[in-house]
C-alpha cells in the first residue's frame, strides 16, 4: 500500500456563488447613487426647461396657451426620462452585483498570509 502524500494541496478555486451582503451593499450603493444622480440632472433639466417657459410667458414673449402647451411637453418628457430610470438601473445592479461578486471570488483565491490551520471560535461552555 502506497504512503499518502505528505505535500500540501492547493484547493479548488472557488466559484461564484450566493450573492453575500456584503455584495449586495456594494451593488446598491453603486447603483444608488448613479440612480440618485440621474434622478436629479432630469429634474434639474426639466424644472430649468419649466423656469425658462414661464419666465417667457411673465414676460409676455409668449402667450399663455403656448406656454402651458410648452409646460406640458416639458413635463411630459421629463415623465419618459424617468419611466425609464427603474428598467436601467435595475439592469445596472445585476451587473454590479455580478462584478461584485466576481471581485469577491478572486480575493477568496488568494492565499492566505499565515501557515498552518486556521484558529476554531472558542465554544461557550456549558453550564454544569
């Protein structure tokens, strides 16, 4: 019968499995925040947009009727721009998340700093 091996064996390279919290939070800041930040560069657009069509009404460069039709596509607009922000960004944190989760597999490759095997958490002791 053959000795076992005495050599040290590197594991398998592990695969990507559940997404961790700690993945999902990195996922949903980054993509929070591009969300947040969109968010408001369309409000901020279309309430310039509005400024700008009433402004032109006070001051009668244009009529009533055509600076409330004026409102109203502006408006509506900005409505569009923002129907599509939930399908993007939804799409945007599964992609995040996939990064995430792949950064975090490669850093569980790496190896250890340390020999030997790693220290057990000390079990609380029974009560006799």
């Amino acid at each position: 019968m053959a000795k076992p091996s005495r050599r040290r064996t590197q594991p398998p390279a592990p695969t990507p499995g559940p997404a961790t919290l700690t993945d999902a939070a990195a996922a949903t800041f980054a993509t929070g925040t591009a969300f947040a930040s969109e968010w408001l560069a369309i409000a901020g657009t279309q309430a310039a947009a509005m400024t700008e069509t009433f402004v032109a009404v006070l001051r009668g460069d244009k009529a009533l009727e055509d600076g409330v039709k004026s409102a109203l596509d502006v408006y509506g607009d900005g409505l569009r721009q923002f129907a599509l922000l939930p399908r993007t960004y939804g799409l945007r944190f599964y992609r995040e998340l996939e990064q995430s989760r792949a950064g975090s597999a490669v850093a569980a490759e790496a190896p250890s700093a340390g020999p030997g095997r790693p220290r057990r958490r000390a079990r609380p002791r029974r009560k006799r």
